[in-house]
C-alpha cells in the first residue's frame, strides 16, 4: 500500500504533532490545546441540538461539520463542511459522493472521508432491511427509497434486477452491469434463465440515469418490453422498470408503458 503522505503531503486528517515525534513546538501543543477544549462551545451546541432536535435541528453544511468533526477533534471544519457543499451541490451529493473523490478534496483525506461515507452505508443497510422484511409490491416507497439511497448519485449507470418470489419477496438483488442498458449490459434471455434458476416467478428492473433525470429513453423501453415478452413465455412476470435519478424516479408500469 503507498504512503499516504504522498497522496495527502499535508495530513488534513491529521492532529498536528502526531506521529511526529518532537516536531510540534511547546507553543503549537498549546494552541492544539486551546482549540480542542472548544472554548466557545460550538461543537457542544451542534451537539445538543442534534441530541434534543428534530431531523431538521440542523443545517445541511452543520450536519457535514458534525460528522467530520467525529474524525478531527481539534479543527474548525465549518469552512470545509461549506466547501464540500459547495462543490458537490448538496447534502445527499456529499454523502453519497465516491469516497476516493472526497479524500481527494481540498482539506480532506481519508479518515474524513470516511466518516461522511458511513452513514450512506448505514442507511443502505437500513433501508435493505426495510425492503427485505416485507413484499416489495406492499411497501414500494421503502423501494423507492432504498433506491434512491443507494443509485440517485451515481456517476455510472447502473442495471440491477429484483427478483421476487410468489409472495413478492425480494430474494435476490442482482448487479447484471454497468453502462447504458442495452443488450450489452443486460441481455434478456439470461434474466429469465437466472430468475428460473433461483426459482423467483417475477422480477423488477431498476437503473440509474447519472444524468439526473430519471425520464425513461426508447432503449429503456425497448429492453423493458423484450424482457416482459422473454418472462411472459416462461412464466416469469417483470412487474415494473424503476429509473432512479437525482430528480426522482420513473416507474415504466405506472407511466404505461408496460
């Protein structure tokens, strides 16, 4: 593995002095000091009001400052938190960023980018979980929003199939390819033959648009329907085509184009 001092020369992540040792003077430990006891109590008020609030007690960019405050005790991270706002135009397009891209940000690294990272992780899961426990046809806006969660920010395009059982239970989550979803990243005959495989009677299609809109193209609809005739002959049902974008989502079925 390299040296991340070659990749991060300035350690953002870092406290200063650490690892190195005698190379802090008496005077920066003190001012270390100084701003970890958070003297004017910022960092304590953003923690009440997170504790004693409601999910909207905090700004977006206060939200961000918290979280990376986890990985840097002794650092004003407002302007960062701004910074990050900035660039990546929200929240959601904070979290869910690639992680490589945040520590690679001005300021960042990878300890911070961790810490922004984990919770995207822990809402997927969440959100799976929701999505697992239930037939999905039952409680769709738990789909919709595991997979908003999951696929609105991408920067690929992403095609996964949901396969479902008889009683509309998710059984299987399947990554079939990356791309624009033709025949080239989703074929088919092989979608219903894995369906017949796994024993799932139906199954729902779902890909992102990086682009943001989440309006279905005339290959989106293509591919749908030769995919419903393939699982028609075969007794497998494609209950719908779900387009994720950050702008929302697109159900095929609903639109009627099923």
């Amino acid at each position: 593995m390299p040296d991340d001092s070659l990749l991060f020369p300035e350690h953002p992540d870092r406290e200063p002095g650490r690892g190195q040792p005698g190379a802090a003077s008496d005077e920066a430990r003190a001012t270390t000091a100084k701003a970890g006891s958070d003297p004017s109590g910022h960092r304590s008020r953003l923690r009440q009001r997170l504790i004693g609030g409601g999910p909207d007690a905090l700004a977006d960019h206060e939200v961000i400052e918290l979280l990376l405050m986890q990985a840097v005790p002794r650092r004003d991270m407002k302007p960062l938190a701004r910074s990050l706002l900035q660039r990546f135009g929200s929240l959601a397009g904070v979290l869910q960023a690639d992680p490589r891209t945040l520590a690679a940000h001005p300021g960042m690294g990878e300890a911070t980018a961790a810490a922004l990272r984990i919770v995207t992780v822990a809402a997927t899961r969440l959100a799976r979980q929701k999505v697992r426990e239930a037939p999905v046809i039952g409680s769709w806006q738990a789909l919709i929003d595991y997979l908003t969660i999951d696929m609105a920010h991408l920067t690929l395009e992403r095609v996964r199939v949901l396969y479902l059982n008889t009683k509309n239970m998710l059984i299987l989550d399947d990554l079939v390819g990356e791309g624009s979803i033709d025949e080239a990243a989703i074929h088919p005959r092989e979608v219903i033959r894995r369906a017949l495989d796994i024993g799932a009677s139906a199954l729902i299609l779902v890909h992102n648009h990086p682009s943001g809109s989440p309006e279905p193209s005339r290959a989106d609809i293509e591919i749908t329907n030769r995919i419903s005739e393939a699982g028609r002959l075969l007794g497998v049902a494609v209950h719908d085509h779900v387009v994720i974008g950050r702008e929302g989502h697109v159900s095929l079925r609903a639109k009627g184009l099923i």
